[in-house]
C-alpha cells in the first residue's frame, strides 16, 4: 500500500502539483497516471504533446487517463497493442537498435490491457529477440499477470524446455497473494520441473519462482523442498520459503523461528537449514583463499557431508580450486553424490571434480 492510498483528494494533489511542473516528463507523467487513477483532473496539454510525438509513456499514460479517442488519432486509428505490436515486428526485422525492442515490450506492460499479453509472450516463445528483450518481456507479463491464462502457465510447467520454465516462474513471483490460486494450478503443475528449477545455481530468481510456485500446490508438495529454500544463499529464496511454509505448514516454520529467536540470543548454534548460509560461505572461502593446509581439508570434508546442496556444491568447487590430494572418504562422497543427490549442479560438479581430482592422483603417483 502506498503513501497516496492513506491522503485524500486535495493532499494528493498538493502534494504532486509541483511534480507535474518539473522539468521531466517521466516524473510527470508517473505524476499524472497517480491522480488519474483517483479520479482526480488535471491538465493534459503537456501529455497530449509528449503523445503527439509517439512518446512510448506518455502514449500508454493517454490511455490510462482515458483518451482513446485522440490516442487512436495519434496512431492512425490503431490501438494502442496494436500500434505497439506493430512496431515491435518492425523493430525486430529491422534489427534497430539494441533497446528499440526493450521500450516497445516494457510499454506493452505498461497498458494494463489483456490484448498486450499475446505479443509478450509471442516474444518469450519466438526467436531472434534479445536476452534483454526476453527478460524485459518477462517483467512485462509479470504487470499483466491477471490476464494470463491459467493453462499457458501450466502448459509449460509441463513442457520440456527448461528456458520457458524459468520465465514462467519469474512471471509467476508476481502473482497476487490476495488472489485464490486456481485449482488448476495446484492440481496439474507438475512438481519435477520445478525441484529443478529450485537447484539452479545461476539465477537466485528462478530459486524464489520454484520456491513461490511449490508453495501453490499445498501439501502435495514434501516440506523438505520448502526446507531446502529456507537454507538457501539467497534472501529472496529464503523470503519465498518463509511465506510457502506459513501457508503450507506453519507448525514447521515455528518451531523455526523458535530455532532463530534461540540463536540470535546465543542461546544455541543454528541447525542445518539455518546454518546452511554461512557454511556455504565458509566452504567457498576456504578455496577462495587457497587454505590447502590439513585442518582446512578436513573442514571441506565435513562440509562435503552437510544436507544442503548448496554447502556441498561450494565444498566440490574448494577442493577442485585447492588442486590437493583428497581423503578416500571425500572421493566415496563424490561418487554417491554423482549419482543420489537431487540438485543437478552438485551432480555435474561431482562427476568433473572427480575426473580433475583422479587425473590429479593419477599424476602425483606418476611423479
């Protein structure tokens, strides 16, 4: 809720009148869209120029403030989508310049209209865009995420591609916290996809997308993955997880917070999923440094044996980085890990750290 909910009409407008004199359009026009919106009127002689000279934002702000007529008259009797929608297959074919794209799609967002969302996710499920025209389209369907229909987002939650997957889940952390989920969605979503996607390292967003989307489907889904989230590296995974196990399983997240209440008070060391962090952080320092003495090789030996994959996938990057000999434990550790455990990453990074770790054995006898 922002500032502007908790003022009444006149307070509103003192308060922005000098915004719709400054000298930037952006300001004012973020000036204007707010008191449209409360019904409040103002004159529009400044947008209507901005409009004139097809100004992306002032275009989209004439059609929040309800100037269709002379928005139509500005595009040659097109729609506002279907001006946009226009320009952006010509931007494209063009090949303009790099964020000619970007604006189109970002002003796509900005109609709070249900026809924008076809262009946007054609522009997710095309080719020859650029990532920042992909990435720029994902927030832009996020805008819009009302008008979505439920089944493109279950569809492909079900599809194979693991690209869209992750657009999917960015657009899906918009989703309104008020609003019911569709039965469909809890029902249909499949949960694989999405045990993947809370293991990818690269992106902490589609981390939080998993994280959000898990937390939709109730109990189908086992506590330990919510668990998982709430060791995670990342505030916004962990943020994520805290919500999903209050709707989902809130004795669980008390007796956690009763777990952190007794560690910030020294009262206690954290457990496994609240220590989780700070051995990741340890773990990846100890290579970062270079800290190859014996006690340090140990360390990464006891932290190769923790639950959170995250610790573990940070403890296999310091052994490979250190470049010593390592315990026979250590090398039984990798191998199960190589085949059992549940994050892809951790699996990759066994599977090459032993390839690394023999050859380097291999070459020490040799010597």
């Amino acid at each position: 809720m922002t500032l502007s909910t908790y003022l009444s009409d006149e307070a509103l407008f003192e308060t922005l009148e000098d915004v719709l004199e400054d000298e930037s359009l952006e300001l004012y026009l973020r000036a204007v869209r707010i008191l449209s919106k409360r019904g409040i009127k103002v004159s529009l002689k400044r947008l209507k120029a901005a409009a004139s000279e097809q100004d992306l934002s002032a275009l989209c702000a004439l059609k929040i403030v309800g100037q269709h007529s002379l928005l139509r008259s500005v595009l040659g009797g097109k729609s506002l989508v279907e001006w946009l929608t226009a320009t952006l297959l010509e931007e494209k074919v063009n090949e303009k310049e790099m964020f000619a794209c970007v604006k189109i799609i970002d002003a796509l967002g900005e109609t709070v209209d249900a026809a924008a969302v076809s262009p946007l996710i054609g522009v997710l499920e095309g080719r020859g865009f650029s990532r920042d025209d992909y990435d720029t389209a994902t927030e832009a369907l996020g805008k819009l995420i009302e008008y979505i229909p439920i089944h493109w987002f279950i569809e492909k939650l079900k599809s194979a591609d693991e690209w869209i997957i992750e657009k999917v889940l960015w657009i899906l952390l918009c989703w309104n916290e008020d609003v019911p989920v569709p039965q469909e969605i809890k029902e249909q979503t499949p949960i694989e996809p999405l045990i993947v996607a809370l293991h990818y390292q690269e992106e902490e967003k589609t981390r939080a997308g998993a994280t959000a989307v898990l937390g939709m489907l109730g109990e189908r889904v086992p506590v330990e993955l919510f668990l998982t989230a709430l060791g995670d590296t990342s505030e916004e995974v962990r943020e994520a997880a805290v919500k999903a196990l209050r709707a989902n399983y809130p004795e669980v997240l008390y007796s956690f917070q009763a777990e952190a209440r007794a560690v910030l008070e020294q009262k206690q060391a954290a457990g496994e999923i609240l220590g989780s962090p700070l051995k990741s952080f340890i773990a990846g320092m100890i290579g970062e440094m270079g800290l190859a003495s014996s006690v340090y090789i140990q360390k990464l030996l006891e932290l190769l044996f923790w639950p959170h994959w995250q610790v573990q996938l940070q403890a296999i990057g310091s052994f490979r980085t250190l470049h010593r000999p390592i315990p026979d434990t250590a090398i039984k550790q990798l191998l199960y890990l190589r085949q059992h455990s549940l994050a892809r990453p951790v699996r990759q990074a066994a599977d090459d750290a032993l390839a690394e770790l023999l050859t380097l054995e291999t070459g020490i006898e040799e010597d």
